[in-house]
C-alpha cells in the first residue's frame, strides 16, 4: 500500500509539472486577445463552470469551521494569483514566470513557520534565503536595476504559500471540494471584473479563437483539474512535499519559452540552480547532515603520509 501511494505522489507530481509548467505560454498566448483582466477572470469563471456540479454539493460542508480557511484558498489560491502571473507577464517573458514560480516551495515553508506552527530545521531556512537569492538573480537587469513585473510573481507565490498551508487544516472537505468551494466563492468577484471590460474589443484581434482556447485549456486543466490533483497531493502527505513539483515546473516553462523564440541569458539559469538548491534543501531537510557525514567519514577513513 505504502510503495502503491509512493508511486501515484509521483505521478502526480511529474503530471502537475506539465500542466504548470505549460501553463506560463498559455498565458502569452491568451494574452495577445484578452487583457490582463479578462484573461484571469476567463480563467476562474471557466473553472467554477466545470466545478459547479461539486461546488453546489458541497455547499452544504462550507460552514463556520471551514468558511475563513475556503475564503483564504480561494482568494490566496486560486483568485489573486490568477490576476498576478498575466499581469507580470505583459512584461515579462513566461519562461522567467515559471522560474520565480518555484518561490512556491520557500513560501509555503516560511509562512508555516510564522503562521502556523511548523517546525523547521537550519538547512530548511539556508533553503529559503538561497530561493530567494536566486529570484533576486532572476529579477535583476543590470544597472542595479530590478524588474519590478516580476514582483508580481513573487507576491502570487507568496499567496500560494498561505493558501498551501491552510488546505492542510480545512476539515470536512476532501480536495476537490475545495477546489471547487475556493473558485466558487471568487466567482462573483470575476464575473464583475470581467463584465467591466471592453469585450468588443476581442473579436478584432487576430486569432482570438485560438487564443481564446489557450485560456479554455488553461482554467479547464491548469485550475480546475490540477488544482484538484495538487489539493489531494497535499492531503495525502503535507503542504512541503506537495511544492516539490516547483523542481520541474520552470524546467518545462524553459523549454515551451525555447520553442517560442524567448531570450534566456546565462546567468537565469545560475539563478534557477540557486532557486531549486533551495527547494532541494527545503523539501530534504537532512540532506546536509547526509553530505558532512560522508564528508567526515572519507576524512577519517584517509590514508596519512
């Protein structure tokens, strides 16, 4: 039973890397119809359409004890996030999106730290200052200038790691009613914003069928359906396990921003290797006792003279 779950937590982790990690150019591609706004608000309400028929059955689970923590997933998960990365993205490239994504995993552990009462080792924090030293990297332009657009995805990441860490608590729900209650609640907030936009102005884009379906592809799959894998990830083991899937995510956005004629210069990648050192250190806390231990048994074990 044990080896049965160890094989479907990978599985899920390497099937939400390609969804994720794709999503970043589905987003590109939405973008070049859709604002900013309608492009998010597309996205959630697509999702709550698909999660509808569990949302209304759930409805009656969604009471006091779990009404703070679905209203925190929902606007921390699955609501404001989806507004940030389109946003960051009319300036920046989706491949460098989906690198400062894998922030996810030093959030999620720092915010459990300070909020909700999770232990953590001094490697686990070396973790979170080298994520963030490498997303430092990534965002610097030269000049001693930053690209602030990135810093949208770094407050999204920031969100999702408050989100992560309050799906862990939520009792009486199983992981795709959550999904479902979280976009639900953020649904008439969309639907708002989305009406507010000048819609006309679509139809005279070119393409805007095409990409009209990224952003389909993109709520059906990249939220709704991955939102529900990831909830249960989380469920079945914990909030840190569950972010390893930030090691491969901005190794697929890379590889779709590539096929997309995107800029990547050296040291992005220096700063990704910073980045996922991080994660790594994060996600195997004992890693560096591992290494010293066998640094200091091949000291001893060597030959003098």
């Amino acid at each position: 039973m044990g080896k049965k779950s160890k094989i479907w937590h990978w599985l899920a982790v390497a099937l939400l890397s390609l969804i994720w990690g794709t999503s970043y150019i589905l987003m590109k591609k939405g973008l070049r119809s859709f604002s900013t706004y309608q492009l998010a608000s597309l996205r959630i309400l697509i999702s709550t359409i698909c999660l509808l028929p569990v949302a209304l059955r759930s409805l009656s689970k969604f009471n006091s004890k779990n009404f703070l923590s679905i209203l925190l997933i929902g606007f921390f998960g699955s609501g404001i996030p989806a507004f940030l990365y389109p946003l960051a993205e009319t300036r920046i490239d989706s491949s460098l999106t989906g690198m400062l994504n894998s922030l996810s995993s030093a959030f999620t552990l720092l915010i459990g730290i300070l909020f909700y009462k999770r232990r953590a080792i001094r490697s686990q924090v070396a973790g979170v200052f080298l994520g963030f030293a490498g997303a430092a990297g990534l965002l610097y332009s030269g000049s001693l200038t930053f690209n602030y657009y990135g810093l949208f995805v770094v407050l999204a990441t920031l969100m999702n790691g408050i989100s992560n860490n309050e799906v862990s608590k939520v009792e009486g729900l199983k992981g795709f009613e959550i999904t479902a209650l979280s976009f639900f609640v953020v649904s008439p907030f969309a639907l708002g914003l989305f009406l507010g936009t000048d819609i006309k102005a679509v139809f005279i884009t070119p393409d805007w069928l095409f990409n009209f379906g990224c952003i389909a592809i993109l709520s059906v799959v990249g939220s709704a359906f991955a939102n529900i894998v990831y909830y249960f990830l989380i469920r079945d083991t914990s909030p840190v396990v569950a972010s390893v899937v930030a090691y491969f995510i901005p190794i697929v956005a890379t590889m779709w921003g590539v096929s997309d004629n995107e800029h990547l210069a050296p040291s992005m990648f220096l700063s990704v290797l910073l980045i996922l050192a991080g994660v790594y250190l994060i996600n195997r806390p004992k890693a560096l006792q591992k290494i010293k231990k066998l640094l200091d048994q091949n000291y001893l074990q060597k030959p003098e003279g």
